[in-house]
C-alpha cells in the first residue's frame, strides 16, 4: 500500500464512522466549524487577565501560529491534494467549502499552534490543550475536508513551531519591551482596580 493509499485508508476509516454513528455528525460538524470561536474567546479571556505570564503564553501561540501558517504554506507549494470531497466518491461531507489545496490543514495549524503553545506554559492542563487539537484534527477528517496526512503534517508544523517559539521568544527584550509599553498605556487608559479596605 503507497502513502497516498494508505491515506485514503484511514481517511475512510474514519470519515465512514460518519455513516456509521449518523447521531455524531451535529458534535463533529460543530468541532469542525465552531470551536475556532471557543479559542479565539479561551485567548482574549487569557489576554485580559492582564497577568504578565497569560500575555507572554498568548503572544507565543500567535507567533507559533504566524510561523507555522508560512511553514504550512511552503510545504503546500511541495504537495497538492484537493479536499476528499472533490476526489473521492461517497464521502460523507458535512462541511461545503470550496475546492483548493486542502494540505496542509490550516484548522489544524491553527489548533495546534495555540494549543500546543498553552500547553508548553500551562502543563498541569496540558491534556486537555492536547484532547481538543486531536479532536479538531479528527472532525476536519470525519465532515470530509481533510486527509489525515493533512491534519498530521499541519500537527506536526505546529508542534515544532511551538517548541521553537516557546524556547525562543519569552526570553527576547523586544517581546518584554513592547509588552511593558503596552501595559503602561493600557493602565493609563484602564486603571487596575484596586482592592478596597
């Protein structure tokens, strides 16, 4: 069986078990289309913790994910792959989109670049970060829009994005610089409340 066989294989595997187990199309559609909401607001809550250590893990997901979009989109120019939807029959596609190149997954650089970074930062809640990257990888599979060497390769950019950004960046004094200004002018035009007495 070649690498694109195989490909084909699991995708099956897995966009199948849609066919299967109809009842868990809603839950997978809304992983796949919605939960980019529920991270967006996860990283505004953490950014407007005004906690020093919450802004430093926020800025590195946004790094890792600026990073790993331009990784994603050279390894593109390497390989082309159009959605399973527009090259295979039968599949059971829950999300309609348009036809391009669907390698690598940008859902699943985007997941993972955010939630591999917390993770990286907040390791006692690192399960959880990881549990809902997976899941977001495995709906994209299921509603029919991705190959799982899509949403592998997108984890594996991001994961090494992550690593490096979170090595690298916390550390630099430009990064601490443009954080302290901020943060001076953000008091300057929402004072901190104090505690009362």
């Amino acid at each position: 069986m070649n690498g694109m066989e195989m490909n084909i294989h699991y995708f099956r595997m897995i966009n199948d078990l849609g066919k299967q187990y109809p009842a868990l199309n809603p839950v997978f559609f809304f992983i796949a289309e919605y939960t980019v909401y529920l991270l967006a607001l996860i990283a505004l809550l953490y950014w407007f913790t005004r906690k020093h250590e919450n802004r430093i893990m926020v800025i590195c997901a946004t790094i890792t994910f600026v990073l790993a979009e331009i990784l994603g989109k050279i390894a593109g120019t390497f390989h082309y792959n159009a959605q399973p939807f527009a090259e295979l029959a039968d599949v059971n596609q829950l999300v309609f989109k348009a036809v391009d190149n669907s390698f690598p997954s940008d859902h699943t650089i985007l997941f993972f670049s955010f939630c591999i970074s917390f993770l990286l930062f907040q390791k006692k809640k690192g399960i959880l970060w990881l549990l809902l990257a997976i899941f977001v990888g495995i709906s994209r599979i299921w509603v029919g829009v991705h190959y799982p060497a899509d949403v592998l390769v997108g984890a594996l950019i991001s994961i090494g994005s992550a690593l490096a950004v979170y090595m690298l960046v916390p550390n630099l004094r430009i990064v601490q610089v443009c954080l302290e200004l901020y943060e001076k002018a953000e008091r300057a035009v929402l004072p901190a409340k104090t505690k009362g007495y």
